[in-house]
C-alpha cells in the first residue's frame, strides 16, 4: 500500500466508519524504519525532539535547522508512513514569508505536511501555508510551545468557556484548511466535542479515546524515556532498561577479556603468519 496523502487522512472520520488513524513520532531513520514496520499511518518529526532526543526541559529550543535536520534522516529511511514535521516555536509568528518559507524547508528535506500549534490567531499562517500547496495539520488544547504562556504543561479545556473555545478553534483551523488536527491535553468530553464539531480527523494525545486517531512520543511508549511519565503514556516496551543491560554486560565482557572471542576477530593466513615469522596460535 502506498503512503497516506493528506487528503487520504482528511477523510478518515470514525463516524465514516473509517479506523483510527495511527501516529507516531520519529526523529532518526532507524525510528523511522520502526514504525514505518509496525505500520504506523503517519510518523510526526515532532519538536518534542528538543526533549527526549536533545535532553531540553521544553520544545522552544529546537529551530527549523534542527527540525529539517532530523526531518531529512527519517525520510532517508522512506518510510511507507505519511511525514508530518513540526514548525518549530517562532517559525510561524514573524510574518507569512517567513511562514511559508519555513514550511518549504520542512518539505523540501522530506515531510509531506507541516504542524504547527495554536487556534484562531494562526489562522492567516495556516491560510498561507495552504496556499503554497502545502498540507497543514493543526494542534490545540495543550500546546507546548505555549508552556510559559499556559503558566506549564497543564490540561487545556476544564471549564465550560474554555471548552467551548476549543471547538471553536477547531472548526476555524478546519475552515482555514487544515487536513487534521492533534488534541493535546483536553478532557474526554471535550475531545469528543471538537471530534463530533469538525469534519477532518482529530488525533489526540492525552485526549481520552473518542479521538479519530492516537499519537505517542516514541521514547514513551518504547520506555526509553523514563524521567516523566505522563498518565496517558502506555509503555509497550522497556528499552532503557534492556539497552542499559545490554550494555552493562557488554562492559562485563570487555572487561573480562570475554569480547572479542576468536569468531568475532579477523585472522592472517597460515602463509602470511609464516612470512612475518609469527608462530601459529
Ligand atoms: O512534538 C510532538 O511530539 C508533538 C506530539 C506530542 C503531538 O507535537
């Protein structure tokens, strides 16, 4: 089966009967290979780099640079997935050039759609986007690069106003042409709200599960990331504590004399060792 193209995802509705929409994040190619494997509809080249990849307490560190940078590596992969990469805190708040320019970088080293955070004030920047023909796939509700603004990472959509907010958000990045959009941090209820008001998917994280897709961080559901350990992250997989093993017996090995072993050392010939005067052992 080919790649899901943008106007494919826009019309996987589960109230059309479609199946949800599977979303992972990759930074690297072998990440890339992965979940394109494991069959992944759409790898996200998130920001949340910055974090689980660069070791940075928020996403506001990352640039566009940094963005293509890992961007191009997943695509190196080809992944059978769709690649939506993130626009990076301040690619998308000067003015719509530089928008629309960013966006091109992100899609010339290799992503198929460009997302970026936000509800009503990104509308023109989503317009422009859209009218460079590049697909734009929304984010609302809790919105990291807003951490300082949101006063933390803290659950969007609580009180009746807010909520009511959000859907209104949502069907604006809808009518500004939006082929999605990712629901971080937002009550159930409200995430069903938002998915029944808009007819493009939405794909939440954190959302409850009347999403019409779900997204994780690839470093929490494979357990590689084990600092935070959000309640809506499932783990799959240890991996911090199986790579630390592997890597603690490797030490054992090394320093037993244990590795190498013969099989694993490259040899002279017999005619060679005989030319150098080296006895045979
Ligand atoms: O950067 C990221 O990983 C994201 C997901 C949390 C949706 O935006």
């Amino acid at each position: 089966m080919g790649k899901l193209t943008a106007p494919a995802i826009r019309a996987r509705k589960v109230s059309d009967g479609a199946e949800p929409l599977v979303m992972v994040t990759a930074y690297d190619a072998p990440g890339a290979r992965v979940a394109s494997q494991a069959g992944a509809d759409l790898i996200l080249v998130g920001d949340s780099l910055a974090m689980v990849v660069l070791g940075y307490d928020d996403t506001l560190q990352v640039t566009v640079d940094d963005m293509a940078h890992h961007t191009a590596a997943v695509a190196r992969a080809r992944p059978a997935a769709h690649i939506v990469a993130d626009l990076p805190w301040m690619s998308y708040h000067v003015s719509a050039e530089e928008t629309v320019r960013n966006a091109a970088v992100l899609v010339r080293a290799g992503a198929q759609s460009v997302k970026l955070e936000g509800g009503r004030k990104r509308l023109p920047m989503i317009e422009r986007i859209c009218d460079a023909e590049i697909p734009v796939m929304g984010h609302i509700g809790l919105t990291p690069q807003s951490v300082h603004a949101m006063g933390g990472f803290k659950v969007q959509g609580r009180q009746a106003e807010a909520a009511r907010r959000l859907v209104q958000a949502a069907k604006s990045l809808a009518h500004a042409g939006c082929y999605s959009i990712v629901l971080e941090g937002v009550p159930v209820q409200v995430a069903e709200m938002v998915t029944d008001a808009v007819d493009i998917p939405t794909i939440g994280i954190g959302a409850g599960p009347h999403c019409d897709g779900q997204v994780l961080v690839f470093h929490d559901l494979l357990g590689l990331e084990t600092r935070l350990a959000p309640k809506f992250v499932r783990r799959y997989a240890e991996l911090d504590a199986l790579a630390t093993d592997a890597l603690r017996r490797f030490a054992e090995d090394v320093r037993s004399g244990a590795f190498p072993s013969p099989q694993e050392s490259y040899h002279l010939s017999e005619t060679e060792l005989a030319a150098l005067g080296i006895p045979e052992f």
